[in-house]
C-alpha cells in the first residue's frame, strides 16, 4: 500500500466531475464549490482497496490522500499526466500536505446522487454551452454529459411548447372525396383495385410541422432511456418530465431519431421561431447521440471523463445578472473576456508614447450608471472569486481596481465609485469602506453578495426567488 496526495482543484476556481477507470478499479470525484463548504479546505484521508470502485466529494481547496495499492496510484498519476485524458486545475497530485489545514476529515464525505445533481443544478443555472460537435456521442459518451444535455433540453422546451405554430403542411393521402390536387399515378391504382379511392395532394393547416416532429422524436429519445439500476435515480424525473412534454404533442406523428436528425438539418426558422434555436442544437444533439452504439475498444476497462467549469466565470456571471435586476442601474457594459462592452466604454492604456492614444487590453467586469436621490454616479466593480479579505484585497486586485479608477470612463464620464464584489455564504453585507490614496476622494466598497446554495438551483421558482433577492442585495451594498 501507498499513498497519493490529491489537491481539488488547486486554485479554487474550478468544479465538476472526475471518472477514472483502470483494471484494478474505478475512481470518481466531485468537486463542488468552496462556497458550499462549511468551513476551511480540508484533508480528506480515504482508502482504495482492488478491485472496489471510490467514490468521492470534495469541495475547491480540498486535499486528498488516497492510500492504495502502487499499482492503482501508478495507473491513476500517469493518468491524470496525460493533457488530453485531465485537467490540472481540476485536480493534480499534491508533493505535500502543507499546513492551511484547520481540520481533517477521516474518510471523506459520504458520497451520494445528490452532490451530483447539485452540482448538474448548477451547470444548468449558469448556462453551460455543452453542446459541441467535439463532445463524443454513442457508447462511449459518458452519462453525466448525457445527463445535462437531457436535462437542458426539458427545461428549454417546457416554457415554449405552447408557441409552437401551426403551418400550411404539403399533404398526401388517400382520400374516398377529392381534396386539392389528384395525382395521375393514383388511377392506375383505384382501377386495379377497384377501390373508390385517389391519392390527393394538399395543404393542410397543422401543427405536425418539421419542428414539432424534431422536438418530439428527441423528447421520446430522453422519455425512453435506457438506463441502469444505477443510473435511473438520476434520470427518472427528467424522464417524467418528457413523458408530459409527448402527451402535450399527441397530433404530431413520432418518426425514427435518424429520420429527425436529417430532417432538422433542413429546418429554416421563421422569425416568430427564433426562440426555438438553442432547443433545436440540442435536440440535434440528442438525436445523433445513440447510447446503443458500440464505444471503440480503448486500452482501459472503461475510458476516463472529466468535465469541469471556471468557477470565476460562473460568478462574473451571477454578478452580472444581480447587476442588470437592480433598479438603480441605468446603464451597464458588461466587459466579458476583456472585450469592451460597448462604444462607450474608454479604458486607455497607462501609459504611452507622448502623442499616442493607446487603449488598454484590459478591462473591469463592469461599468454602471446608478442614481441615487436623483444625483448618477459611474462604477467600476470587478467580481472576486475569492476569500473574503480579513483586511484589506489581495495587493493584485488593489492595484488593478486602482488603476480602473483612475483610467476607466463610460460615455465620456470617469468612474466615481469602485467596488469588489466576494461570494458569501449567508446574507450580503458591505464587508468594508475604504478610501483611496492619496486623495481620499474615491471610495472602494468591498461586497460579499450571496451564492447560490443547492436549495436555490432545485426549481425554477426557487432561482427566481434567489436572483431576485442578490439584486436587492447589491442594490443595497451599492448605497
């Protein structure tokens, strides 16, 4: 027996999901967010026995040790080394524990469906674009992708299921009465049966559109998974949900999934059908991703999968959305990859030649115009995916608020205020005012703005109810 030391993900900007398989066994990991965690990051002692899977759930920070047999440790570092197969900020293998420890927990936390679902809940709440001709389909697409695109799916097609339009469909069918157009060939068909019966063609207003047909074949494809004993628990209520969703399409006909795939190639959108874009790509998806199918034969038992989401990315975008629900906000750029949001946006470099005009490649996460007591003052925030600072911000993000203070200007105006916004485990709060050198003249409010816990991603009614209230929440920390 010997011993791996794990750090999930080490710069505590990462969740997801970690499945490793080899022939002495299986391993998986969950990484959830720090913010979850009740407390400090942790070392979590488990053991590893042949032959016998691991399943594990760890938060950001979290460290590892695994004892085993060497040549499981052996399989899973060489591994977890190869680019293509891992992902280092999700989880690398760990020289020492180190001491920002304040506890150890022996044998981890229990593991269980639910840590998987909140952590699916949460890939849902933030958007995950998941949908990529470079994710594998067939046998050896793992369950969790499959997982979250069924998931997606439902949810984008339950809200719209009702706007879909009936069309002018082009008809064949057999009729004792003509309708429309008669074809020719159908007489010599009515003569040598001597049925008094023609094959008509015509234009019938229904709402068995091209559409509906490819919607409904992708909802039958998710109704009618095949899962296993262990995977049923997972699937079953985004099942029940498209079981409901069918009954809702009883007039349009079901047609084979490799009949819909090619069909929805084909599909234009009208503008009253634009809504129902991103359910079509993942409906295409869907269909093309037949569980049935072989996997290719790998050197392995069962092939590794990780998948796994920027954290700071996650919460940039919560900020954003709290930011546009406030009121007060008259104008916001969202700044997203440090791209200007606008034309309006100005963030000229520091420096430059004496003549020149340079502008900046870097730019603040957000510039807003909020009114207070009827007097506007510009913004600057940038969110902080970090600790909250016992004192003062990390000397990086000082310095880089500093300098959007000082440079930052939306439509022409300079930024008054500045603002780091932190992730909180409780209420939102202003956690402190400082003032900045050597002028005094501006103002740098520190925020601590509620995360989403797992209670807040389990419905639709229940993020509406959170949104709304970390829109209140930094309404109020912005004065």
């Amino acid at each position: 027996m010997a011993e791996l030391l794990l750090r999930a993900s080490p710069k505590r900007k990462r969740v997801g999901f970690l499945a490793f398989a080899s022939k002495g066994g299986s391993m998986s990991l969950t990484v959830l967010p720090k913010v979850w965690r009740d407390g400090e990051a942790r070392l979590i002692r488990t053991q590893w026995e042949s032959n016998q899977p691991l399943s594990l759930v760890a938060y950001e920070g979290d460290v590892i040790a695994v004892d085993a047999p060497t040549s499981l440790l052996d399989a899973l570092r060489s591994w977890l080394a190869t680019a293509s197969h891992s992902d280092p900020e999700l989880l690398e293998v760990e020289q020492s524990i180190g001491r920002d420890f304040r506890a150890e927990t022996i044998g981890g936390p229990t593991p269980g469906v639910g840590s998987l679902l909140d952590m699916v809940e949460l890939f849902d709440r933030c958007q995950l674009s998941l949908v990529d001709e470079q994710i594998p389909t067939g046998g050896d697409r793992h369950i969790l992708l499959r997982l979250i695109a069924y998931r997606r799916f439902v949810s984008e097609v339950e809200p719209l299921l009702n706007r879909l339009r009936a069309h002018y469909v082009e008809t064949d069918e057999w009729l004792l009465s003509p309708k429309g157009r008669i074809l020719d060939s159908s007489f010599a068909v009515t003569l040598a049966t001597r049925q008094p019966r023609v094959l008509c063609r015509f234009d019938e207003h229904s709402t068995a559109t091209d559409l509906a047909k490819v919607l409904l074949a992708a909802l039958h494809v998710v109704a009618r998974y095949p899962g296993t004993q262990e995977t049923n628990e997972l699937f079953r209520p985004i099942q029940s949900r498209a079981v409901r969703l069918v009954r809702g399409l009883e007039a349009v006909p079901i047609i084979d999934r490799r009949i819909a795939f090619r069909l929805s190639r084909s599909i234009r959108l009208s503008r009253y059908e634009r809504t129902f874009r991103s359910p079509l790509q993942v409906a295409r998806t869907i269909l093309i991703d037949d569980p049935r199918t072989p996997a290719p034969p790998t050197p392995d038992d069962t092939p590794g999968f990780v998948l796994s989401i920027p954290t700071d990315k996650l919460w940039e975008k919560l900020v954003g959305d709290a930011l546009l629900r406030s009121p007060r906000v008259s104008t916001l750029r969202i700044n997203a990859d440090n791209r200007a949001g606008g034309p309006d946006v100005e963030v000229p470099a520091p420096w430059h030649s004496a003549n020149g005009t340079e502008t900046s490649d870097r730019y603040p996460d957000y510039l807003a115009r909020l009114t207070t007591g009827g007097v506007d003052a510009v913004w600057c925030l940038d969110a902080k995916y970090k600790d909250e600072p016992r004192n003062l911000p990390q000397a990086e993000d000082s310095n880089q608020i500093f300098a959007y203070g000082h440079l930052a200007h939306l439509g022409g105006s300079a930024v008054d205020r500045c603002a780091l916004i932190y992730p909180a485990n409780g209420q939102g709060r202003v956690v402190r005012e400082l003032v900045r050198q050597r002028d005094g003249q501006m103002r740098l409010t520190l925020i601590a703005l509620p995360y989403p816990q797992p209670s807040d991603t389990a419905s639709d009614l229940a993020w509406d109810d959170f949104q709304r209230a970390a829109g209140e929440s930094l309404t109020a920390s912005l004065g």
